[in-house]
C-alpha cells in the first residue's frame, strides 16, 4: 500500500510543478508558443513524467534503506543516527550567518545552493565519523558489550534473522538447535503458520490434529525458554499460500528460511533467498563412512535379494549387507563396500566381516594340487 501512494504523490508533485512552473519560463520562449494553455499541459505531462521516475528511484532506495536497516545491529544503528543528527546541527548553526548576509538579487541562489550543500557535507560527515569511531560511543554507553564493538569494527557480522516453516515447527527439530546454539539471532513466526498449526489442531483427523497440538505446545515452549528471541509477526502478505507468504516475509527482512519442504528450500534459493534445509543439513552431519571400514551391527531383517540382511547406522542409515541372511537379529562383523547416493537419502553396501576376500579370479588361477601317492 506505501509503494503505490509514493508513486501517486510523486506523479502529482511532478504534474503541478509543470503546471504552476510556466511562470518561470523565459517570455522569448513563450512568445514562440501559438497556445500557452497546450504549453502548460506539455510541461504538466513532462513534470508527471519525470515524477513518477522520481518515485521509482526514491522507492528503490527506500527499500534498500529498510533492509539495511532491519539487519543493522540497533546499537551500531543509534551511533550512525546520532552522528547524522550532530553533522545536520553543525551544518546549520555554521548556515545561520551565511543566510541572514544581505546578497544582490543576482546571486541570492548562493543561499540555498550553500544551505543544500553544507547540510550534505556535515551530514555524511557526522555518518561516517560515527561509523569509523563509533565503538568509541558504544563503549561510554555499554562498556560490557564486547559483541556490539566487534560487530562496530567489522570484524562480525550481525545475525541474520531465522523465518521457520509450519514442518520445521511441528517436527521439533528447532528446539534442539536452538538449545545447542546453532541457530542464532532473532527467530520469526509468521501469522500465517500460526493460523496454519490452528487449523492442524482443530482438524478432524487424528494424525492432523496431533501435528498442530505438537506444533502449538512447542512454540509455547520456545516463547517461555526464548522470550525475545521469538517474534511473531502479524504483517499481512497477499499470496496464495503459507509458501509465498514465507518467501515474501524473508524477502523484506533479509533473514533466512528455515524448512524442511525441498520444494520450497529451492524455490527461495531461484529467487537469491538465504534458506537451510534441515533435510540436506542431516544427510551432511551423517557421519561418513569409507570402504574397507569394519562396523559392529546388528542385522535387523531381510534384503529384496537374496542372501541379503538389512542394519543401520546409529543415524539411520541403511547398509545393505550380502550374505547377512542368515545372522538377522544378531549382531555381526561388517566391512563396508561402498555407498550410494539417492534422491531419498544414502545408501551404504557392506560384507559380512568372516566372508573370504578372494574373488573367482584367484580361485581359478591359483594352482590345483595333485595326488602323488
């Protein structure tokens, strides 16, 4: 809603300057004009004209101001502001003499040419000396914040917001990298995925109902152990789903995603989004097992082919291992053969350690032994 009203003011600011500004146009030039009236709506049009592309380079940077804005640290953010506010109240105290000098008509411009140019001055002036030395303020404020002068200095960078999808929420995973420190910053839950864990609770479906009560009992949980650091936010978005919701919520603060949904994870990485995937971080922690390493498991049930036994890893890995058949519910000797990549997870080929080494190619070569007796 602000987007367009910026543009509708400066598309009519742009048009009544035309208007109202033929009286600044030159006589020789008006007296070259057959129609003055036609004149004034060419010069209302060009002013539209070149409103509205004001406004489309003010709403740029206004966005680009915002989301520089929202992931700034609000102490680094307080000593620019208040070094921008210190170099516009030098620049016109020093102004005040300059505008009260009596000057001819012919360069009474100099006044606001100089009033324009020394508050640009002193103002990115006063901004950059608070941005060079600001840990010097942010010390007499807070001396115990160590992080906010580091984050002062350059040398870290603030963390980014955390948006969580509803499968993420109702699976539980968050909690626990929260409560190990993985994820930090400021952990957003859209309106829209708590409207969406309601519906789940209030469903008729056991199986549904269960997830959404799961859902809503955690997020209380986290509000209680995470007070400040889970924000809800009501923002209304117009889209069609949770997804697009999500992915305009991220979008406008700059954060990063955090799901479970494969689809979605790469439609935000299509559109330069920061997303993790809890799916694709699991299957990178697994621990990584190379061929010829010997594992200890137990043979849990039979292959699809034969002679085959199924284990798994304390991660859940499934390992494939021949000539298991016989040993399920024991737990045996194994040496890996080699793994395989798939669409739905890894998948590991092992031998059952007591199984001979040699292939059919030694046995035939080796030599046979003869009878002399």
């Amino acid at each position: 809603m602000v987007n367009p009203l910026i543009l509708i003011l400066f598309l009519i600011s742009g048009a009544l300057t035309g208007w109202f500004g033929l009286g600044l146009v030159p006589e020789r030039f008006l007296t070259l004009t057959k129609d003055i009236e036609e004149f004034r709506l060419i010069l209302c049009g060009v002013g539209a004209f070149l409103g509205l592309i004001t406004g489309l380079v003010f709403q740029k940077l206004r966005q680009r101001l915002i989301n520089k804005i929202r992931t700034m640290p609000t102490d680094l953010l307080i000593s620019r502001s208040v070094g921008l506010i210190l170099g516009l109240l030098v620049a016109n105290l020093l102004l005040a003499p300059i505008l009260l000098l009596p000057l001819p008509w012919e360069v009474i411009f100099l006044k606001p040419l100089a009033a324009i140019l020394s508050n640009i001055f002193f103002g990115v002036l006063g901004y950059s000396l608070s941005d060079i030395h600001g840990r010097t303020l942010l010390r007499l404020f807070n001396p115990n914040s160590t992080e906010a002068l580091l984050v002062a200095e350059g040398i870290l960078t603030p963390a980014s917001a955390k948006i969580l999808d509803t499968s993420v929420i109702i699976d539980g995973r968050i909690q626990g990298l929260l409560s190990c420190g993985v994820v930090e910053g400021q952990i957003i839950v859209a309106q829209r995925v708590i409207d969406e864990l309601q519906q789940l609770a209030d469903s008729s479906n056991n199986e549904k109902r269960s997830k959404g009560r799961r859902g809503l009992r955690l997020l209380r949980e986290l509000r209680e152990v995470y007070t400040r650091r889970i924000v809800l936010n009501s923002t209304k978005y117009e889209g069609n789903g949770a997804d697009d919701i999500l992915l305009k919520l991220t979008a406008d603060t700059g954060g990063t995603l955090i799901t479970s949904d494969y689809n979605l994870a790469q439609i935000a990485l299509l559109k330069d989004l920061k997303v993790l995937n809890l799916s694709e971080l699991v299957l990178a922690l697994r621990p990584d097992v190379q061929p010829g390493e010997k594992l200890k498991l137990k043979i849990v049930r039979e292959g699809k082919e034969d002679n085959q036994g199924i284990g798994y890893l304390d991660d859940g890995t499934m390992v494939v291992i021949e000539g298991a058949k016989d040993v399920i519910g024991k737990r045996v000797g194994v040496v890996i053969n080699g793994a395989l990549q798939t669409n739905t997870g890894r998948m590991i080929f092992g031998r059952l350690e007591k199984e001979p080494q040699t292939s059919d190619s030694e046995n035939i070569n080796q030599p046979r032994s003869t009878n002399t007796s």
